[in-house]
C-alpha cells in the first residue's frame, strides 16, 4: 500500500474531465478508488461525497458537443488510494 502522508488528500468533489472547474491533475498521479454503497466502481467520472453521487457515462450516448452523456447515482460515496 502506498504511504498516505506523502499523498494529497482527496477533494470532497472530484471531477475526471479536464474542462471541469473540479478537475485537480494532482489526484491522478496516483491511483484512486471509488465506492459507492459499498462496492467499488471503475467508471465513475466525478463525485461528491458530502452530496451523496457519481456520475457515470450512459453507454454509447453523446451530447451534441460529442462528450458522453452522465447519469447521476445517489448512494454513500467512499474515495480512497489504492
């Protein structure tokens, strides 16, 4: 396991997107984990742990700016290093 006090503490929100104003290039350096009611997901985009969501990409669905279309899931947020 990686050693946490040299890691930057992980936002409340976080977004995966670059165009984001919640995207942070820092967390990527390492590799993060989300889980959402307990169980691990691995394609979550962003999420906000005090509001209680992911967001993840509906399948093959695109906006009309050609980024993929998210759909919001509610449940206790959990994120951490791996």
């Amino acid at each position: 396991m990686n050693d946490t006090k040299s890691l930057p503490p992980l936002p409340d929100r976080f977004s995966g997107n670059p165009r984001s104003p919640h995207h942070s290039e820092e967390i990527f350096e390492n590799d993060i984990g989300i889980r959402l009611n307990g169980k691990e997901r691995f394609d979550v985009e962003e999420y906000c742990i005090s509001e209680g969501w992911v967001k993840v990409a509906a399948h093959k669905a695109l906006d009309r700016r050609g980024q993929p279309l998210m759909i919001t899931k509610k449940g206790t947020v959990e994120a951490f290093y791996r």
